[in-house]
C-alpha cells in the first residue's frame, strides 16, 4: 500500500508540528473556522471522567475537521486530531483562562504526582481510528515566587496543566513515566501505529 500524499493536522499547536515533522510525516494544518466553537469543544461535562472527557473531545474535535473539510470542498485526506488533559486529586486541569488560572493550577501540581492523559484519533474513510496514551509527571514544590515568575514568562497559558514539559517547567518536574510525546501532546508511538493502520505512511 504506497502512503497517502498528507494527512491534515487540526490543531493550532507548534508543539503538535514540531513532532510530526520530527518523524517525518507530510501535513497540512486545518485552523478551525470558529475559533470560539472549537474551544467550547472542550468543555467538561459534569460527573465525566478524564478518560472519557478525552476521548470525547478528540473525537468531536476529528468530526468537526472533517465537515470543515466537505463545507470548505478541500481536498480530501485524513484528519488527525488530538487532545491533552491533566488529572490531579481528581481534578480535570484544561488550559487556563488567565493568569489567575495558570497560578492556582500550578498550585495544584506542585509537590504532587500527576496523570496526563492524551487521545489521538484519525478519521478516514468514515471512520474515527483512537488510541490512549497515559502518563505520570512528578513535580517539586514550587515556591509562590516560582510560581509566579513561570506564570509571568506566558509559557503556561494555552498549555493543559499550565506547563510545558518541553520548556521552563521541566527546572520543576524530577521525575515522568510513560510517554514523553504524549505528555508534549502527540504520543508519537499511537500517533504512528495509526498513521501505519490506515496506510498513510
């Protein structure tokens, strides 16, 4: 089977980009047309679980790229999307809204183990391919003079968590398990089993 010309990348992340291109793979980015719709997306449900609340936004985040794609009559390929939450004491930690946010989720994580939980799926052909990716990151205590000079380098805002691994943060995380990737946001190993799945590389 020869591989698919490109896949379409619906996510607005650098970081998402940043590690396709690192294996290789050939993408257009498919920005949504209603940046507000597709942040209410990821609105949390009451009662739902972490696991569930990613998988589900994944997958609306997959349908929503692919009737852009049929509303905008681009060309067709598969749609990849993926999303990244946070899990600490049970607590779902999205992307904060403000700087108020970034601080008290810091707060949070500080000391503490944490779960990030990222889905992956592809839709191709009709069909919505989806695989997990679990990971633990253990951060220091964070003094409140820590936390506020990270909150003021803007580097947690648009991050799950209110951190980056890849940048500042990582002076505060001493130890992770599971995917570094898939804490990033794109667990590289999932995303390339699927890609493999549908023959797209």
């Amino acid at each position: 089977m020869s591989a698919l010309p490109f896949v379409y990348l619906a996510s607005q992340s650098p970081r998402r980009q940043a590690l396709l291109d690192q294996i290789g793979v050939t993408y257009k980015v498919l920005l949504p047309t209603d940046a507000e719709a597709a942040e209410a997306l990821e609105a949390v449900l009451p009662q739902e679980s972490a696991l569930r609340y990613v998988k589900r936004v994944t997958r609306l985040k997959v349908l929503a790229a692919l009737e852009q794609i049929q509303l905008q009559s681009l060309e067709a390929a598969p749609v990849l999307c993926a999303d990244t939450t946070v899990v600490v004491d049970g607590h779902i930690l999205g992307k904060p809204a403000n700087e108020s946010e970034a601080t008290q989720m810091l707060s949070l994580l500080s000391g503490k183990t944490h779960q990030v939980l990222t889905a992956v799926a592809i839709g191709h052909n009709q069909d919505i391919h989806l695989a997990m990716s679990r990971s633990r990151v253990k951060f220091a205590s964070m003094t409140a003079a820590d936390i506020h000079d990270y909150v003021a380098s803007q580097e947690p805002m648009g991050k799950a968590g209110a951190y980056a691994i890849q940048g500042r943060a990582s002076a505060f995380i001493s130890h992770t398990s599971g995917s570094y990737s898939g804490i990033m946001g794109l667990p590289l190993y999932e995303t390339s089993q699927l890609l493999k799945h549908i023959g797209a590389v």
